[in-house]
C-alpha cells in the first residue's frame, strides 16, 4: 500500500490513463445508468473544481469550502446529461489533464498550508485517489 497521498495520487492517476486506453472511443454503459465517458468527465469536474479551491486558498488564506452532500448530489445530477453526451476520447483527455492538475498542485503545496489542510478533516483535498478509484472500479467492472 502507498502511504503518501501524491503516491497514490500518482497511481490513481497512472491507472486513470491507462483505463481510458482501454476504454478508447466505446460506448461503455454501467450498471447505474451512467457510461464511462460521463463518469470520466465527472472525474474531470470535481479535480478541476479540487484544483479551484486549493488555488483560491492558496490565494487568499481561507480554508477551502465545502459542498454539502446535497449540493454535491445536485451537481452529479445537474451535470450527468452533459458529461453523458462527452465522448469517451474527449472525457477521458479531461479527466486525466484535469487530474495531472490538481496532483500538481498538491505536490507543490507549501508544508504549511499541506498540514493546514490536513488538520480539517478533509482528506480529499489532498489525496484524490479515493474519488478516482470508486469510479475507475465501476469502468472496469462495466469492461468485465
């Protein structure tokens, strides 16, 4: 097992690419109604939306806000018919720019504001590889 987040950040994002390798440009569709593409796109969405709060707190000081689980159902909701209709090749191009991205930016994070925002409570902030993995699990299952 990888103990530091950019390790596994790194492997999330290494198993990222390769799973939109074998994706490629097929219509994948998974057991809950949403297809790889959409999921990659979502993958995309929140790293970029990762990225924008860490830039706005490295910017100005404030912690990092956070979406109640509501709003985060909302916006899964809201965004689904969009990153449905991205095509695989494309989502897949922005999940994986979008996650060197963030990986990025944590990896450069001064220790500082890396333990600040270690002391919220957050993981997620900082070890992206959670997120991916939930929904690199579902893709492969639908490739199965």
């Amino acid at each position: 097992m990888i103990k530091d987040h950019n390790g596994r950040n790194r492997a999330a994002r290494e198993r990222l690419g390769a799973l939109i390798e074998r994706v490629g440009e097929r219509d994948v569709v998974l057991d809950d109604g949403w297809t790889a593409a959409g999921v990659l796109a979502h993958l995309a969405f929140w790293d970029r939306l990762a990225t924008a709060r860490l830039e706005r707190h490295l910017r100005e000081g404030e912690p990092p806000v956070f979406a109640a689980d509501a709003l985060t159902d909302l916006t899964n909701a809201a965004g689904m018919r969009q990153w449905q209709e991205t095509s695989p090749r494309v989502a897949g191009a922005q999940a994986h720019d979008a996650a060197a991205e963030i990986d990025r930016l944590i990896e450069t994070l001064p220790t500082e504001k890396l333990e600040g925002l270690k002391a919220l409570g957050r993981p997620f902030l900082i070890d992206r590889s959670q997120h991916r993995k939930e929904h690199l699990d579902q893709i492969e299952r639908a490739l199965r």
